[in-house]
C-alpha cells in the first residue's frame, strides 16, 4: 500500500525525510501551504529537529500555493496509506480540507492543526496556534494609538489572503479592525463592514507580488490611503515596495502579523510600523511531541485553559511603542524571532 516518493512526485508535492523509516518508528506527517514561505520553513525545521529528538519518522509536504488545497488532500491520503500515527496540518483552506482531516481521523490518525483552525476547529483533534484574533487586535491597537485624533479619519487598506478566508484570515483582519475600534459586524468573515475609513478589501495571496498589485487598486480606489493592514510580512514587504514606487512609503502606515526575523528587521527599518510576532518552531516540536504522546499513550493534547486551542503565545514588536498597548523593541523582537 505504501506509494513510493517518485510516484507521490507527480503531485508535485516536496517530500523530505527527517530520520530513516524504522519498523519501530513512529511516523508523522508535516503538511504546510508552501515551501517558499519562511514562516514554514521555519515550522519544518521545528518539527524536523524535534522529530530527530524523539526518533519520530516525518514526512514533510507542501502545496505549490496558497489555496492549494487538492495537494493538501493528496497528501493526507498518502499519510494515511503510509500509515502514519499522526499529522500536523496548516491548512490553506479550513473548510474544503474537513472531509480529508475526517478520512485520517476515521483511520485512526490524530490530526492536529498548526496556526490555522479547521472550520469547524474541533474538526481537528487539537490545535497549536496563535491567538490570530490577539495578534491582530494589538497591531489595531497600536495604528489607533499611533494616529491619535487622526485615527478617526484614517483611510485602511486590509491585505487579505483570498477568497476562501481561512480562519486564520478573519481571525487577524477582524481583530486588526476591532483592536482599531471598526464595528465588524460578523466577526465571522471579512468585507461586511461600513465603516467609511476602508478604503476596501484585496487579496494578497500572503505573497509580496499579490500585495503589490493590492495596494495599486487600493490606492485607485483612494489616494490618501494612510494605513495598510496586512495579513503577513511577505505581504507588507510588497506593500511598502508598492507604496515606494509611487514616493508615498512614509504616508503610510503598515501593520502585519508574523514577527520573523526578515520582519522584525524591516520594523528596525521602518518598512513595518508594527508587527504580531508568532511562534512556528515552538507549533511544529509541540504538534510532533503530542503526536509521538499519542502513539505512546492515548492521551491527546488540552488546549489552553478558557481557550479552545492551545495558545503558542504573540507578542507586538515595534521601535514605537504606543501608550497602553504592551509591545517589545526590535532587538528582542530579533532575539526571539521564530524560536
């Protein structure tokens, strides 16, 4: 039953090894949205050493996109007829991928979800996250205070991932407006607000080509465009670089979410007035150590208590911190970056 390597090539999925396949071993499963994203470059790095650590056999894939979500199912039926005893998943898109998440349940595989909640979350056996929701409302939080009295006549641009909206996507796009005091409406999905400072809604892609051409429509919708909230770093990369092109980058503020070293680094430099700083090493070693947990025992793992998922923590990194919203300096924004 077991597909060989080559034969899964054809997906066009990447497939790499973090410890030679045992009898004895306990084999687990690394299903991310890309490869070229540091985020999970850096996630499968964690996942990989802690792997090694606990003699855990990973296989890591990834689709070619965001929004990939066919190659994500491709490869929960390989894991599945691989026999693994578990999968870490971040999910690109949250609802279309519940039928193959239950298929590896129904097989006897613990599934849990890194960063990204299912929709529903409890599709997942558990989750290892961010509070998005949190990291979201500290950089809405830290534009309003950062504005002052001008925050009331702001005109934002919100740097979404796609159409899909995985829950990732809302959680971050509705805390940001929260955290800025824009009446959301349904917390449950972006674009439904009326508030007259957004300018509108764009899809990014999470990916620096796609905010570029964002911004470009934002700014024809409306050329005093004055904050830009984004989804990731990549995405505030293009953005700036958008904002550049047409000499308006220090009219602008840009928030985002990641904290990765490349961001932190364009915090120092002004790119990014503020970002959420995330934790993806830490996601990927727990998902794997809950995983060899279960394989072992059982025992699958407790979120966080009064939460719903188990909480990696976020922090605000900024060199600009803003009266009553708690934040760390670029220089333990870097110490800590991804760790």
């Amino acid at each position: 039953m077991k597909k060989s390597v080559l034969a899964f090539g054809a997906l066009a999925l990447g497939v790499t090894f973090s410890a030679p396949v045992m009898a004895a071993d306990v084999a687990a499963c690394l299903i991310t949205k890309t490869e070229s994203n540091a985020f999970f470059v850096k996630m499968k790095e964690g996942a990989t050493a802690k792997a090694k650590e606990l003699g855990v056999s990973l296989k890591a894939y990834a689709g070619k996109a965001e929004g990939d979500n066919e190659s994500q199912v491709a490869a929960i039926e390989t894991c599945i007829a691989d026999g693994a005893k578990g999968i870490l998943l971040v999910a690109t898109d949250t609802k279309a991928i519940v039928p193959a998440v239950k298929s590896a349940r129904d097989a006897g595989l613990v599934v849990i979800a890194l960063d990204t909640q299912l929709d529903p979350p409890d599709a997942a056996n558990a989750t290892f996250a961010t509070d998005n929701f949190l990291a979201g409302k500290l950089i809405g939080q830290w534009a309003a205070a950062t504005l002052g009295d001008k925050a009331k006549d702001a005109k934002i641009g919100l740097l979404d991932i796609n159409a899909s909206q995985p829950s990732v996507d809302v959680q971050r796009d509705q805390g940001f407006l929260t955290g800025f005091g824009v009446d959301v409406k349904d917390v449950t999905k972006n674009g439904d607000e009326n508030d007259p400072r957004i300018v509108g809604n764009e899809y990014s892609n999470a990916s620096e080509e796609g905010a570029r051409t964002a911004v470009e429509n934002l700014l024809q919708k409306d050329p005093s465009l004055n904050v830009v909230y984004t989804i990731n770093e990549p995405a505030a990369a293009g953005a700036y670089e958008a904002l550049k092109a047409v000499g308006k980058e220090k009219d602008v503020l840009i928030v985002s979410v990641d904290g990765g070293c490349p961001g932190v680094k364009n915090v120092a430099e002004g790119v990014i007035g503020a970002t959420s700083q995330q934790y993806p090493l830490m996601m990927a070693a727990l998902g794997v150590e809950a995983i060899k947990k279960f394989a072992d025992t059982g025992e699958l793992p407790k979120p966080t208590e009064g939460k719903k998922f188990f909480d990696t923590g976020v922090a605000l990194v900024t060199d600009k911190p803003a009266a009553g919203v708690e934040s760390i300096d670029t220089k333990a924004g870097a110490d800590k970056c991804w760790g």
